[in-house]
C-alpha cells in the first residue's frame, strides 16, 4: 500500500471548504477531471455508500464509494469498494482560513490493482491532490470566497 499526503493552507472559513469536502455529490464541481459524476447519496453519514464515475489511466470507470469516517467540519474518508483507493481529508480551523490535509492512496484488492500501485501510485495519487487542492481553491474563489494568500 502507498499513499500521497499533502497539506495546505486554504484561505476560506472551515465551514466553506466543508461544505465541498464534506459532501461527495459536490465533488464535480471542483474535483477537476478525476471525478465526473457523484450518485446515489441521499444523505452523508457514515457508512453512506454513493457511485462516482472517475477518470482513471485505465479509462473511464464507475465505482462504488463507501464513507468510512465522517466528523462534521473535521474529518472525511472514502474507501472505493473494488479497488481499495481511498481518500481521507482533515481539515483544521486557522483563524479566518483553513488548514487542511488530504491522503490518497491504496490498499489494493487485486493483483492489478498492486501493480499500478507499485508502478504509477505514488504520481498518480500527488497529480490527484494537487488537482484537488487547486480546484478547492477555485471553486471557493467562483462563491466570492478569498484565495490563496
């Protein structure tokens, strides 16, 4: 298993850049290209599962995600139920913005599955958070919200 942790400093309040994160049917709006379709979650609770099509270097796939930890205003993470990728953000008060700190990553399921891992994980999952921590940033920025300092 191998995995890519990336922390930053976000300038919006807490509760804005929850209200993206904390809520994976929002993620198309500033997932960039991964996601592109979030369905099937009536309400986020832990242990909600929802369906997510998500642009891979295997093309295009449409997985089943499970939420596996959920605080209000802290803490998420997702598990996909086939490939074993997962993402975890925490996000931390700081002042008037928002410290926060994504991991991407892996516990495969499948022999496939490692070898990506062990060939392209480490670059895929860091393309993964830069992008998503630019898009956060973006889409903050669209809703008035400052930028980044």
């Amino acid at each position: 298993m191998s995995s890519w942790r990336q922390q930053a400093l976000i300038e919006a309040p807490v509760d804005e850049v929850w209200s993206l994160i904390g809520d994976p049917s929002k993620y198309p709006s500033w997932a960039g290209r991964d996601v592109v379709e979030v369905t099937g979650l009536p309400s986020v609770e832990e242990g909600a599962t929802f369906r997510q099509v998500t642009r891979t270097p295997l093309g295009r796939r449409e997985v089943n995600f499970r939420i596996d930890d959920l605080e209000e205003l802290r803490e998420i993470r997702m598990t996909c139920d086939e490939s074993g990728m997962f993402s975890r953000w925490l996000l931390t008060e700081a002042q008037e913005s928002t410290f926060a700190e994504v991991e991407i990553g892996i516990e495969p399921k499948s022999l496939g599955h490692r070898a990506f891992d062990a060939t392209l994980g480490k670059q895929w999952y860091r393309r993964m958070a830069d992008g998503f921590i630019d898009g956060l940033r973006e889409a903050l920025a669209r809703s008035g919200q400052p930028r980044e300092r």
